[in-house]
C-alpha cells in the first residue's frame, strides 16, 4: 500500500513548487527579452552603421571601383570594429574589411543578402566559417539594388553579457526561492498545525476517548470546527453509553433467561442467539451467530418451521424432538421480527426445553394408567366373588371361604398400594413443606435393623444376608426413612433371588461418598428397562410381580427417599446374574 504523507509535505511542496514554476518562468522570461532586446539593438546598430557608409560606397559602384570598394571597407572595418562586406546582385564580393574578395565564395545565397536584393533590410545570425565564430549580419541594398552593404559584429560579447545577466537573475531568484520556501514552510505549517491537532483528538476519540476535547485553533473556520467535532464527540458519547447501557441491559435479561431465543434474518442466518439457547445446541454463542440456522440445528421439523414463517410473518407453536446424545423436547415459540418502519427483516424464536415436562405428563399419565389399572384389578375380583357369593355360594361354607380368602388377598393388596401411596405422598410432602430433619447417623445399625424386619422371608427361603459394614462409617441420615428404603431393597434382593441364595449388602466410603450396595444373585433385570425401574408402577415382569405381591411402587419410594437425603440410587444387572442395587449419600 502506498504510503500517506501528512498535510504539511502536501502542502508545504505545492507552495514551493508554485513559487519556484513562477521564478523560473520570469527568469526565463526575463532572459528572453534581455536577449531579444540586446539583439535587436545590435541590430539596429548594425542598420545604422551601414546607412552611414550608403554614400561612400554608391560612390565607387557606379562605375565600380573595386579597390577603392575594399580598401573603404577595410579602413573603415578596422575602426569602427565591424566587419563590412558589399556584395554585387550576382553575389560577388567586392570589398570586404576582413578578407581578400577574390578569395570568398558568392554570397547570392546567403539569406540577408537575398533579402536585400529584394530591396528589404536583411538580418540573420549564423555562424562564419571566415571567422570561426557566431555572428550578427544586417545587409541594406545600395541605390536601386546596384549592390548590397552588408555590416556584422560578433555576437559572443552579446551572449557573454547576457549570461552575466541570467546569473544575476538566478541568483536574485534563488534568494528569493529560498525566502519563499521559508514563507510557504511557515504558512503550510501554521494550516496544518490545527489539522494535525484535530488528527490528535480523532485519534483519542477512535481510542474511544470521548471525553477528550479538542483546543480552538486561531482561525474562525478552524475554530467552528473544532467546536463541530467536539459537540458531536459529546452527542456521540451520551449516546453510545446509552447504547451501551441497553445492550447489557438486554444481554443481562437474555443471558438469565432459561429459555433460549434466537433471532434469524431473512436469508435464515442467525443474528443473536443467547446462552441458553447456545447451551441447548452445546455450543458457544459465539460459535454460532452470523450460520445458517440449518447448519446449527439440523432438525427437519424446525426447517419447515422456519422457512414457514420466514415466508408467511405468521406466529407458529409447537415442540421438535433433538437427538444430541439423548433424547431433548424443545417447545418452540416464533414470531416475526421487524426492524425500522414495522419493515419484516426476519424472526425471533423463543425455546423451552420442556423435555423433563413431557416426561413428567407422560409419567403422570402412566401413573394414572397404573393406578387405576392396580386398583381395578383387585377391585374387579372383589367384586366377582361378591357376586358370586350373593349368588349362592356362601351357602356352601368351603367356597365362601376360598371367596374370602380371595377378597382378603385382594383387599390386602389394595391396602399395600394404598398404604405405599400415602408413605410416598407422605415423603414428597415432608421434605416439600418442612424439609427431612438429617443427623449423623451409624449406617450398620440402621442395616442390622433392617435385616432383621426382612429376616423371615429370608429364612422362609433359607436365603443367607451377609452385611459388610464397619461400626465406625456414619452419614447424615433420617433413621426410619432410611431403614424403610433398606428395608425395600433387601425385600426386593429376597424375593428375587432363588432359594438358598446369597444377599450381600456392603458399605464402603470413598473421597466424597458413602456407598451401600444391595447385590442379590437373583433373576437380574434385562439392560432396557434399567432407566425406568425408580419410576411408579413399574414392572419388569408384571406377573411375576404381583404373583411376588409387589406394588410397584418399593423403588420409586427408595428413590425419593435417598434424594431427600441429598443422595441417589444407581443400579447394576445382568440377566440371570442377579442384580446390584447402590445407594450414594454424600460423605461427612
């Protein structure tokens, strides 16, 4: 790139070169009309020389004396130092005061001689072979063109003094260049000064030093605008600290949204787009504004949401799945985007992830399903046998009571669900309302007493529960609460595992964790229904389960119950290898 010059050796150069142009134009100028003026009086003279020699001359032409003709010319030649030479109309020379005539050549051609031979004044400058020098010639013709007279001087004394003359005028001229140059330096200078000071303050103001302020130059031009630019740095300051204000204001309020929003243009690409909205792509907002939309989210449900409204201005709703590792639900709400004059430059899309919401209305909607399924089923046998008893059945006393036993079972079984329902609701409110009351607490003696709730079913299966655990490992813990989930998942290890099993419950601490683990060499759970078994009602195998008498609901109540304890459960299988159930409370 070429580079800028500053103003000063912008200015500063055409001033001096102005200055310079004009004196050597005079210069020459002036040279030229000394020249011409030195010239034409030398020729004037020349002119007047020959007229005083007119008469002497005619004298010995007619009739012609040709001695007499060069010895006038050399006599008066020496005196007057001009070279005088009177030429014949054929162009012999007949006298001449420098040389013999006999030996010159003829002079017919020569052009001051042509010209008087014309009857007019002839007059050139050339240089003499004769003489070896420069000369002036000026010939007059002779009474009625009888000859031509003919006088000329050297003009190199002319061309000395002229260059005597020239020296003087550039010496005179370069005086006054050098004076000019001085004056233009300081006029550039003091016209630059208050420009290169306003350079100084954009600088500042291009810093973003807007509080900076220019000083007024001398002149009224200079001052208005220094005073100009001032005024607006100030202007443009208010409003760029407004701006400013507004958009962390707007960056505040978008960055602490939990939904995400992001504005698209017209040709689909993405304008803003807040951290919410980046964190639901995993990526950077940064990473992703000025890219197409369907580069960032490659979702065909989006696409045609998009390119819908980009087309039409309506607003749209609606949720799109996103596969990212997993599984996402993003509710999406549109709506055009208008920039000056209501003029439609694009859309604005607002995003909810709403994926723990529709799980948790399918999962409402399940339980709903489940509940009403679990106490229908009993409730539909209760009510067959009580039918079948008001028809005649309690009369014969060994069917009544089979029916009634029946009933028992059934109505036991409602009561379990019943009461594993209000033990459930009961938790959730609790630690909801007032908060589960934690205290540090032996984690082997809460075990032991859970085992022994659990050790009939154990012995009726002759299964042996081995607990490893040292006295000395402690959590915070609520006793009962915690016994009960022990105690469901012992009873779940029991009913599960085949007779004369093996149930292992071991405590361990590690750098953040106490962990219990409840492993039983049982049936195991196949790998697909791990990630819903905390989850009400349940079952992996539905008859099994309330052939066994379960409810449904032992691991959901687990579940709720180590997360008031600030905890959570994980569990491991393998089919036919049993199954590994581990609570994790957080470590003292």
């Amino acid at each position: 790139m070429k580079k800028k010059k500053r103003l000063l050796w912008q200015l500063y150069p055409s001033y001096l070169l102005i200055t310079l142009i004009s004196l050597l134009a005079v210069s020459l100028f002036a040279s030229s009309a000394f020249r011409q003026f030195f010239l034409v009086r030398t020729a004037a003279d020349l002119m007047s020389r020959a007229h005083l020699l007119e008469e002497q001359i005619e004298n010995h032409i007619a009739p012609l004396d040709e001695m007499s003709v060069d010895s006038i010319c050399k006599a008066i030649g020496r005196k007057s130092s001009t070279r005088i030479t009177v030429i014949l109309p054929s162009g012999k020379v007949v006298g001449d005061s420098e040389e013999a005539p006999k030996n010159m050549d003829n002079h017919a051609n020569r052009f001051e001689v042509a010209e008087a031979l014309k009857g007019n004044v002839g007059n050139s400058i050339r240089y003499s072979r004769t003489l070896k020098q420069k000369m002036m010639y000026v010939a007059v013709p002779l009474n009625n063109n009888i000859a031509v007279l003919r006088t000329s001087i050297p003009i190199t004394s002319i061309y000395d003094e002229l260059e005597s003359i020239q020296i003087q005028i550039a010496f005179g001229g370069l005086l006054i260049a050098l004076f000019a140059a001085g004056i233009s330096l300081f006029v550039s200078k003091r016209i630059s000064r208050p420009i290169e000071e306003m350079k100084k303050g954009a600088e500042q103001f291009a810093r973003g030093d807007l509080a900076y302020r220019m000083p007024a130059p001398d002149t009224e031009e200079m001052r208005g605008l220094a005073e100009a630019i001032n005024q607006m740095a100030a202007q443009l300051d208010d409003r760029i600290k407004t701006v400013i204000k507004q958009r962390n204001e707007l960056e505040a309020i978008l960055s602490s949204m939990e939904e995400g929003v992001i504005a698209i243009d017209r040709d689909e690409k993405i304008i803003s787009i807040n951290p919410a909205a980046a964190r639901m792509f995993k990526s950077n907002p940064s990473n992703l504004e000025q890219r197409s939309i369907q580069e960032v989210i490659r979702n065909p449900e989006l696409q045609k949401i998009v390119k819908s409204v980009l087309k039409s201005g309506d607003h749209t709703e609606g949720d799109i799945v996103l596969y990212q590792n997993e599984e996402s639900i993003l509710n999406i709400q549109t709506t055009s985007l208008r920039g000056e004059g209501e003029k439609f430059i694009g859309m604005l899309v607002v995003l909810n992830d709403v994926t723990r919401l529709r799980h948790l209305e399918n999962m409402r909607k399940e339980f709903v399903s489940n509940v009403s399924h679990e106490i229908k089923t009993p409730l539909t046998a209760i009510k067959g046998f009580v039918e079948t008893l008001s028809h005649g059945a309690v009369n014969n006393p060994d069917e009544a009571k089979r029916f009634l036993n029946i009933i028992e079972k059934h109505v036991n079984r409602l009561v379990s669900i019943i009461e594993d329902l209000m033990r459930l609701s009961a938790i959730e409110q609790r630690d909801k309302i007032e908060g589960i009351k934690l205290k540090k607490g032996k984690i082997r003696s809460v075990i032991k007493t859970a085992i022994q709730v659990c050790q009939e079913k154990a012995e009726a299966k002759k299964i042996k529960v081995n607990l490893i655990c040292q006295e000395n490992i402690s959590a915070r813990i609520d006793p009962p609460l915690f016994e009960q989930a022990a105690v469901n998942l012992l009873d779940n290890a029991i009913k599960y595992s085949d007779k004369d099993g093996l149930v292992q419950i071991e405590a361990i601490v590690t750098d953040t964790e106490v962990c219990i683990s409840f492993k039983d060499h049982g049936i195991g759970i196949p790998p697909k229904h791990l990630p819903r078994l905390f989850e009400r009602f349940y079952r992996v195998d539905k008859a099994r389960s309330r052939k066994l008498g379960g409810t449904g609901l032992g691991l959901a109540i687990v579940k709720h119950i180590i997360q008031t304890h600030r905890g959570y459960v994980t569990v491991e299988s393998n089919p036919g290898k049993g199954s590994n159930f581990f609570i994790h409370l957080p470590k003292l």
